[in-house]
C-alpha cells in the first residue's frame, strides 16, 4: 500500500493494486492489534512523505526514547535518544492502524485495487483468479514471504528453517515501561519487550519472543490458563524482575522463523524474509 501510494502520489498513471485487502478491525482504548512494528526514523519521515503520519491516532503510538539490551554473562548496553541529540530512537505502532491510514489515502488518490489472487503471469501481463487482466511496465512483488509473483517471474527461492518460533502477545506490567523498549539474549532464544499506550489494566508492552520450535509449540498448545502461569513464570526468570510481575493479556501467537535467500538477475545480493512482514535488502552473495 505504501509503494502504491508514494508511486501515485510521484505522478504515475494508472497504479494498481492487486489481491486480498486487509479488514479494518475496530479497537477500542484497552484493545490493539496482535502485530506491532518499530519505525525507525527514516520509516516515520516516509510516512510523513506519503501524508498519512498525522492521520494516525496518536494516542495509540508509543515513542521510544530509550533501550536496554542484555546480553550473556550480565553483558548490557543502554541507548538513550538524547544521546543522538533525537526526541526519539523508535516508535512503537500497530500495523492495522498503518494499513488504516494507508488504505484511506490510496482512496483519495484513486489508487485501483483487484481484490483477487494473482493466478498467472508472463511478459508484463498478470492474470487474476476471476479472470481479469491487468499489463504493466513495473510489476512490484510486494506479497510477502510466498511471494506468487516471485515464483510466477520464474525467481529461485531458497528457505532455511531457524528452528524457531517468534512468540507475539501483549502483556500487563506491574510497573511502568518508562518509554523504554528492552532486549534479553537469553539461551532459550532472544526477548524483546516493547513499550505500548497504558489501558484500564495497566501499563501495557507487547512481547516478542524466538523461542526453540519445541518449546513455542508447547507453549502455544497450553490452555490459556496454564499458558499464562508459564509465560509468567519464564519472562520472571528471563527479566529478572525488571518490569515486576507480567501479566497476559492477549492471546498469544506463533510465526516460524527463516531465512529465504533469491538471487536476483545480474545482481547478488541476499532477502532475509520473516513471515508476511517483507524483505530487507543486504549485501552478500545469495
């Protein structure tokens, strides 16, 4: 949508968006969507570029101005955003009310959207599942890890598996997060911990754990009870106490980690693709 939207509004006739749009999910003040993301600085002047930083809610984005990272053998780093001379290092926000803005812009701009599956594609023409039959000069894939274009393109595409879990959930924490985000490398895997908008519960942060495949399984089996007391119990352990007790307060969910590499045509270079979230361009032969 941000591609779609930064091409029309750069002058582009006739952009096109193809496949399922995402469903508006309604949030009141104590609820928030299950995938957050951290945007950094040149991301947040981007969505200032494109004019949609002000149409989000800015009750429900939390600014980061510090962070902590702890590594093995009580190893620790502190960053603080003044140190930068910056009023922030990050910002906290949720993808629904990216996808919210996002799509009410692309409407101003009359961007067209397909709301249907790419079925094929060849020489510039791409087929829909309904038929329809759209011809370009420029053909983004912006369709996640399993890209349909990609493969349509005729692109090679190597997945390895991490043998790893990134356990998401929102959790309740007895004490304030300070607008601090913290990181634990733990031997069960690495834990971040994000600052989010406080709710009628509490001081509220979202969680995101790479656990071992085994144990996430395991965890995510759990009925919600005893998944509570178990996540409790080890975010204790692994935070020393740091944000005092935490509490659940979402269902938890589980996304396989791995890295995909495709080597591009007269061009070496490396995708680390996580699920559904994109790719990151990084130097290295494929």
């Amino acid at each position: 949508m941000a591609t779609a939207l930064g091409l029309a509004r750069h002058g582009l006739k006739d952009v096109v968006l193809m496949g399922p749009a995402p469903k508006p999910l309604p949030m009141d003040r104590n609820t928030y969507h299950p995938r957050v993301y951290a945007i950094s600085a040149a991301s947040e002047a981007f969505l200032v570029e494109l004019g949609v930083w002000s149409l989000m809610n800015q009750e429900r984005i939390t600014r980061v101005q510090a962070m902590e990272i702890k590594g093995d053998k009580f190893g620790a780093l502190y960053l603080r955003s003044w140190q930068a001379a910056q009023n922030a290092l990050t910002w906290i926000m949720e993808s629904g009310e990216i996808e919210r803005v996002l799509r009410q812009a692309l409407k101003v701009y009359g961007v067209t959207w397909i709301e249907e599956e790419l079925q094929s594609y060849s020489q510039h023409t791409g087929t829909t599942a309904g038929g329809k039959t759209v011809q370009a000069d420029l053909w983004v894939a912006a369709d996640g890890a399993k890209s349909s274009l990609r493969e349509f393109a005729g692109l090679a595409y190597k997945e390895t598996s991490y043998d790893a879990v990134g356990v998401v959930g929102h959790l309740t924490a007895e004490f304030s997060h300070q607008a601090c985000a913290f990181q634990w490398f733990r031997p069960e895997g690495v834990l971040g911990i994000l600052p989010m908008p406080d709710t009628d519960d509490g001081h509220q942060v979202s969680m995101v754990w790479s656990l071992k495949t085994a144990y996430a399984n395991a965890l995510l089996e759990m009925p919600h009870e005893r998944q509570a007391e178990e996540l409790a119990e080890s975010l204790g352990k692994a935070m020393r106490g740091r944000l005092g007790r935490m509490t659940l307060r979402s269902p938890l969910r589980g996304f396989p980690l791995t890295l995909a590499t495709s080597p591009m045509i007269g061009d070496n270079w490396r995708w680390s693709v996580m699920p559904r979230t994109g790719c990151t361009r990084l130097p290295g032969r494929a």
